[in-house]
C-alpha cells in the first residue's frame, strides 16, 4: 500500500482538503450538539425556577397555617405542566405538607423530608430543585420539584442522525470540489519540477520556467527563474575573471610594493627598527633606524655575534637563549636588554622577531623589529621609586595611627575607669551628678576619637570588614537599646521594625552595620526635641541596589526616619562628606566631628552597598541605606516556638501610634489576638467591652510614660477591676525611667523591659509570663557575686591604669598583684600561683608579647595552662588577632568597663578550668 508521502501531490491535496472539512464539520456539529443541550438544561432550569417561585407565593399562607388541603389544591395546578412529573411542599421543621404526582410515575417518588436548599440538580433524565417558602419575611417552609428531560433525549438523537446525513453529503461535496480544484495548485510545481529535470539533465542554465501568476507559486517560479540566471551570470564573470587573472596578479603585486612602503613609513615614524638574520650565513641585515639604535656605522656589515657583543654582558645569555627558544618552538620571541654603545649611555632596547622555514621544516632565516625604550624603562623606575615612596608613607601613617590609638586610649582608660569606681562610692548628690558629667564628657570624647581613628583608618585603606555569622535582629536590638537612655533623656520614642520576610541568620560584619545605625539613630536623636526616632529594616528593590553590586546576595533596606529639623536642600549634597555639618556656624546648637556621615557612607561602599537621604525642612528626615549581605550556611541557633501563643489575646497600651503599629505586627506574627489602646481609659473600656462578652485577656502590655494615666496606675487598677483572674502584667519602659523594684513588687506578676524591646526579649518575656516557662535566647546576666575569688596578677605600666584596674577587680573581690612590666610578670608567674594575668602589650623591658611567649615556653616544660587576657589600648583592625596569635586567651580594648572586665576574665578562667577538669 502506498505511503501518504509517496502518493502524487494531486492525491494529498485532495485528502488533505477532504479531511479538513470532515474535521471541521464534526467540531461544528459537536459544538451545535452541546449547545443545544446545554441551552435546554438552563431553559428548562429557569422555567422550574419560576414555577417554583409562583407556587411558593400561592401556597405560602396555607403552608404556614399548615393547611394540606389547601396546599394540595394549589399542587393541582401542576397538571397543566406535562414535564413535571412531581413536587412537594414541606413546613419549616422539614415534614411533607402535600406533594403531587403523575400517575405514570413511581408511587412515593419524591423525599418524605425537604432536601437541602442549593442549585438545581441536574441528571441524566430529570432536574430536581427546591426553594424556600417565606410569608412576612419569615421561611415558613420548603417546596420541591422534579421535571422530566426525557424530551431532550429523543431531540439530541433526532439532530444526531440528521448530522450524519449532512456529514456523509458534505464530505461527498468536498471530495468532488478539491479534486477539481487541486489542479490550481499541483499544475504549477509539477510544471516547475519539470524545468527542474529539463535544467538538470541538460545543463542549460538559459530555460526558463513558465511564470504563472503572482501567488506564491508564481514567486518560486520567479525565484527559480532568478537562479538561473545568476548560475548563468557567474559562470560568464568566472570565465571572465580567468581571462583577468594575469592582470590582477600584476595590480596585488604593485598593491604589495605600496604596502611594504606604509609599513616603512610606520615603522620610521614609530621609531622602529627592522632587522633580518639569514641563520646558514649568518648575515644580519639592519635598517638605518637598527643602525641607529645599536651605533653602526652604514657600511659596517654586521653579524649576529656582532650583535651580541654589543648587548651588556648581563643580557647576552638570555637574549641568545630567548632567540634560540623560539626557532626551536616555532613561535615568536619577545625580549629586552641593554646595549653598550661606543659611547654614550646604557640603552634599552626591545626586541620582537620570528622565523621562517623551509619545506624540510629547518629555520632559513628570523626577521623582526627593534624600538629603544630607555625612556620608557626611566619612566617605569620613577613610577617604582613613587610607589615605594607611598607605600612607606601609608606605613609610617599607620604605624602612627597605632602610637596614636593606644596614646589615646590609656589616658582615657584611667579617666573612665576612675569616674565608674566614683560613682560606686558614697558621693553626696551633687558630687555624684559632677561625677557623672565627667564620664558623659569622656564618653563623648571616646567616641569623637573613635570617629576620628576610624576615619583615619579608611582613608590609609587599614580599615577591613571582618565577616562572621549574626543574628540580624537581636543585632539591631542591642545597637538601638545602647542608645534607648539617650532619647528617653529627651522624652522620645525610640522604635524598630523588621519585616518577617527579612532573613535573621547572615554572613556579614554586624560590628560595621552596628556602627552605621548607631551613627544614624545618634544623628536622628540629636536633631529632634519631640516625636520619635523609627528604624525599619526590608529587603531591597532591584532598583535600590547599586549596579556594581555582586549578584546571589542578600540586600537589606534600612531607614531611619525622625521627626526633627529635617535639612535644608542646600545642604543635602554635601552632609555626607567629611568634617561636614547641616550646621557649621560657630553658634550651632549641635555637636559632632561631621565624620560619622562620612565614615557611615564608606562601610555602606565597603559592605557592597550605599547611603542617601529624603528630607524636608522643618518636618524631619529619613536616612535610607542598602548594604549586601550572604546567607549562613549553618543552621541558625534553635529560636522561641511561639506555637503555644496562638489565638491568645493581649491587650496592648501605648500612647504612640507607631509603637502600637510595630507590636500589633510583631504579635499578630505569633499568632496572637492584639487589641489596642492608645490610652489607660481607653484600655479599661476595653477590658470592660470584653468582661461583658465573657472573654478574658490573659495578657496586657503596658506602656510606662504615658500621659493622663501612666502605666503603672493603670497596672493598679487593672488588677483591681479583674481581681478574680487579672491578667499578667507586662512593661515598656525607657531605660532613664524604668519603675523601681518596690513598684514592680506592688503589681503581682508584672515584668518590665527596656525600649526599644528586642523580638527575642519580648516573645521570651510574653512566654515566661503566661506560663512560667524557661524559654530560650534571654541575655546571660552577670553573677551579683563570682563564682570564685580569684587570684589575679596585673602587668600594668601605667599607674592611673593600675588604680583602676585594681579597684575594679577588688570591688569585685578578686585579690590583685601589681608588676610594672613584662620581665617582672614572668618572674611573679614561676614564683607565685595565679588563676589569670591581665596582661597590658605596651611595656619596658619586655612588652606583653614577648612576656606572654616565656611564660608559654615555661608552660610547656612543667605543664598547664593559665589563662592570659590582653588588656591594651591597641584596638586597630589586627591587634585582636595578633593578641591570640601570641598565644593570650582574650583581649579587653582601653578603656574598659566594669562589667566586661569581670565577664571577660571570670568566663575564660572557668572554661580553661572546665576544659582542664571536665569532672569540675
């Protein structure tokens, strides 16, 4: 049987067209079939519907009087309807009233309860519908109905059959019009197939198809026609140019002459020399320009030896050997080396070259070009001795940078050091405030220091990211809560804001991100006497990530908007520059170095990302800066399951709209029910509106300063009103004006935390509240008292360090002994028995370094190990390291606080004690 592709084209037009028709006459008469069924299912839908709905008002006063006599007189109206073969009434509690039935069909067709309300049922022979029956707008009960679709049935066969007549005569039609038809189609290629086999078999590229019409057909034959004579064409241009090849050999020739001529031009005007060395002979052929450069003479004929004794004896070696290289390798060869003329100075000269072959493949001779770069090579030495010149300059900048850093900061060790121990002592009060300003002043003075050494850090290129996993939010949380007590002092609201979708757990430097916020909320709390500070953290939009940005990273938004002076737009340009401010009259009201904007732009360039600012005189500013970050590849520590807190509700006080909008968000994420209240009245309505619907809220979060009625007294009469199961009580408060203890002790089972409030802290806190349970991630406190007292040698130098050094640690109860140095601090360590030394770096005689590698060294003989904690003034990007490197356990930068001096030493000497004696 023939194959569709081997059957003549009249044959597949033929088919092709018939079954075309057949196809679409079978998806017509489907569709028409479909339609006409499915318009008879929703007529006959809407027909039941309406009779539906005038029986329900027929019949509704008898249904609700519950009179079957009467509903079943209306029913009888259902006669006239030959379709419907049954219907029902049912009252509102579902009991048949009266029903109707054709005789024809089955006794007890219809249900002896109301079905459910709901759309038609449609099935394969019926559609069955109920609706409801309302009088004065009450439903006094139900009315069902089935009608017959048996009709359909017998009209859907009808117009089957009869689309089978008209499919068989319709493919009959179209099976006689293509035939008759085909030919427009088939005559024209089997005409072009023939001009084909004619041109083929003759090679008579002169025929010429028939050209009939201008449909595609006539196009190819066109087409075809064209290709004829191009064939042709290029067969007479081919014979043409072989009649011209002797003349065109004759014009590339002089094309050849002309080009060898530029390149003499090039070559003369680049100061370029070419040179030719036939290898057999030995013969070396220099333009006037090699000449030049090498001091020949013009009738000097010269030889490659020749040549090499002109080079300097240094070069000569490696000149001859690069040469010989690349005729054995077949490659090109480039080279420099000096050449001593007869007189004069040393020139450099370099030199580029390759060779050729004969057919046996030995080299017949190596031609090249020789340029003299002595000013080039005088240009690269310059730019050494300048670079070297800049290099010792940017080390001797750092190394003051160093001197400077620990010059600074052991005075202000002792100065900060001396006021904390003050202000621990019995002061009167106003000894106590004197006190206090002098450690705010020396605080103030650390942290322009800070700016000034960091600064100086980025502009000598020394200030590097250092990289480690972080949790982002209690990151945020602690930098924000560092500064709560600044803008408590000013009675504003400080608040921050992560969205869920943010990341917590990423690879970064949290100490530089650190250092930007801290830079930028400083900022908002000093330029704003009333309102608030807000900081809002979101992922980035494509179109805020710098370009040059590296893809596959985390890019986080964050903004820190305030409520202060704003600035100008005249300054918005150039407060992002160093030792700028909005600012800059002698009368300003506001201090600073103008370099934390400075410095906060350099790490936001540093960390991939960058900074800008939105502002409007007068109604506040919004600093917005991007930086990138990269996942962690490990698991983030296990966090609070706040699962046990869904659907429980709280109620929420806060005088500031957007705290409540912060912790409302924060709380509805946990799944808890928060109602809001943005005063103490308002609240007790509330818990009054929930007492009366019998709902308890087990929780209330409170905010301290508010005003009319602050937190505190609202707790009082919280308690007080839901005296039998009052909910637990939990505060916000600024950290200058936390509630004392005695307070706190009078509202029963009330906590209070610091704003701004970390998520961790506050889902700790709502957990442990309503159940009383250990949760995880709360902050390690320091012990009221040690674990041990501990036996400490200080190597100190400095006297004022020593004081307070000495004072803190026997506050603390520790016992301390003093060595001025380090030989002396080696000495104390072989004659005495100390659980840790404080170690300072900078010290005559023997510095901490060199100190800490004897007693490393000693250990190592007899044994042990005691813990060495680096306490020093250097605190540039690399001393950490270097410290531990020297073999120190831990590293305390001057000028040190109290509190992280007792954690730093205590904690290192019971894990090296724990790691020691793991029984202990």
């Amino acid at each position: 049987m023939m194959s569709f592709h081997d059957r003549p084209i009249r044959g597949k037009l033929t088919l092709i067209m018939v079954l075309t028709a057949g196809v679409a006459m079978l998806v017509a008469s489907l569709a028409s079939a479909i339609l006409e069924r499915r318009q008879f299912y929703e007529n006959r839908s809407l027909s039941l519907s309406a009779i539906a709905d005038v029986l329900a008002i027929n019949c509704n006063f008898a249904v609700s009087v519950s009179d079957p006599e009467g509903v079943a007189e209306i029913l009888t109206a259902l006669k006239t309807e030959a379709e419907i073969p049954v219907a029902a009434i049912y009252d509102k509690t579902g009991n048949l009233i009266a029903a109707y039935q054709r005789d024809d069909e089955n006794p007890r067709s219809f249900p002896l309860r109301a079905p459910e309300l709901g759309p038609p049922l449609i099935e394969h022979q019926s559609i069955e519908l109920s609706r409801p029956i309302f009088f004065d707008d009450d439903r006094v009960g139900t009315i069902h109905i089935r009608s017959d679709t048996r009709e359909i049935q017998k009209r859907l066969w009808r117009h089957a059959r009869m689309l089978v007549v008209v499919a068989m005569a319709s493919l009959l039609a179209a099976y006689i019009l293509s035939a008759w038809l085909q030919g427009v189609i088939s005559k024209p290629i089997i005409a072009l197939a023939s001009a084909a086999k004619h041109v083929t078999q003759n090679r008579d590229f002169s025929f010429r198809a028939v050209h009939r019409g201008k449909d595609e057909l006539g196009q190819l034959t066109e087409a075809f026609n064209e290709m004829l004579g191009a064939i042709e064409l290029q067969n007479h241009n081919l014979r043409d140019a072989n009649e011209n090849l002797e003349s065109r050999v004759r014009a590339r020739t002089a094309e050849l002459r002309n080009r060898e001529e530029e390149l003499r031009l090039t070559l003369a005007g680049a100061r370029m020399g070419t040179w030719q060395w036939e290898i057999e002979s030995e013969r070396l052929t220099c333009s006037a320009r090699c000449r030049e450069i090498f001091g020949l003479s013009p009738s000097e004929d010269p030889t490659y030896r020749r040549f090499l004794s002109a080079l300097h004896p240094d070069d000569r070696g490696i000149t001859d050997a690069a040469v010989m290289e690349s005729v054995a390798s077949h490659a090109e060869f480039q080279t420099q080396f000096r050449i001593i003329p007869s007189r004069g100075a040393i020139r450099w000269v370099e030199a580029l070259g390759a060779a050729t072959y004969v057919a046996d493949g030995r080299p017949e001779m190596i031609r090249g070009v020789v340029l003299d770069i002595t000013e080039r090579k005088k240009d690269e030495e310059d730019l050494r001795e300048a670079r070297n010149a800049a290099e010792a300059a940017s080390k001797a900048k750092s190394e003051f940078l160093a001197n400077m850093s620990h010059e600074i900061r052991t005075p202000m060790n002792g100065v900060l050091g001396m006021t904390e121990l003050l202000l621990k002592s019995d002061l009167s009060s106003h000894q106590r405030e004197t006190a206090r300003l002098v450690q705010n002043s020396a605080q103030s003075l650390l942290l322009v220091l800070n700016d000034i050494l960091d600064f100086s850090k980025i502009e000598a290129g020394k200030l590097v990211l250092d990289p480690h996993e972080f949790g982002l939010r209690d990151a945020i949380g602690d930098a924000l809560q560092s500064l709560g007590i600044q803008a408590s002092m000013k009675k504003l609201e400080l608040a921050f804001f992560i969205e869920d979708r943010v990341p917590d757990f990423l690879l970064g430097d949290s100490a530089r991100l650190r250092q930007i916020l801290v830079n930028l909320v400083n900022n908002a709390i000093k330029f704003t006497e009333r309102g608030e500070v807000v900081v809002r953290v979101d992922l980035a939009s494509e179109s805020e990530i710098p370009p040059e940005a590296p893809p596959g990273r985390t890019a986080l938004h964050f903004s820190v908007r305030d409520t202060g002076i704003g600035v100008p737009l005249d300054k918005q340009e150039h407060i992002f520059e160093s030792f700028t401010q909005a600012d800059a009259s002698t009368t300003r009201t506001h201090g600073g170095t103008g370099l934390g904007l400075a410095i906060s732009t350099q790490l936001a360039r540093m960390m991939d990302g960058r900074i800008w600012l939105e502002s409007e005189p007068g109604r506040g500013a919004t600093f917005h800066f991007v930086v990138l970050f990269s996942e962690a590849k490990t698991p983030p520590p296990p966090r609070v399951d706040p699962a046990a807190l869904e659907g429980v509700p709280v109620l929420l006080v806060d005088d500031n709209s957007t705290n409540r909008l912060i912790l409302e968000q924060l709380l509805s994420a946990w799944g808890m029910l928060p109602q809001s209240a943005s005063s103490g009245a308002a609240a007790l309505q509330l818990l009054e509106l929930n007492r009366a619907k019998g709902k308890k809220i087990p929780l209330a979060i409170l905010d301290v300063m508010m005003p009319g009625m602050d937190g505190i007294e609202l707790g009082h009469h919280i308690l007080k009103r839901e005296s039998s199961t009052p909910p637990k009580l939990l505060l916000l408060s600024s950290a200058s004006q936390s509630p004392s203890l005695s307070k706190l002790k009078e509202l029963t089972s009330a906590r209070c935390l610091t704003k701004p409030v970390k998520e961790s802290e506050l889902l700790a806190a709502v957990l442990q509240t309503l159940f009383h349970g250990k949760t995880q991630g709360e902050k390690k406190e320091l012990p009221a008292t040690p674990a041990r007292v501990l036996d400490v040698l200080l190597a100190e130098d400095g006297r004022v360090n020593q004081l307070v050094a000495t004072q803190m640690l026997k506050s603390r109860g520790h016992r301390v002994t003093v060595v001025e140095n380090g030989r002396l601090a080696v000495k104390a360590f072989e004659t005495g028995r100390f659980d840790a030394i404080l170690m300072d770096v900078q010290m005559p005689e023997m510095s901490g370094y060199e100190a800490t590698a004897a007693i490393r060294r000693l250990e190592a003989k007899s044994g042990g190990h005691l813990p060495i904690i680096a306490m020093t003034a250097n605190a540039m990007a690399g001393d950490r390291e270097k410290c531990l490197l020297s073999g120190m356990d831990d590293y305390l930068a001057k000028p040190i606080r109290s509190e992280d001096l007792y954690r730093v030493l205590e904690e290192t000497v019971l894990q090296i004690l724990h790691d020691s004696h793991p029984h202990i």
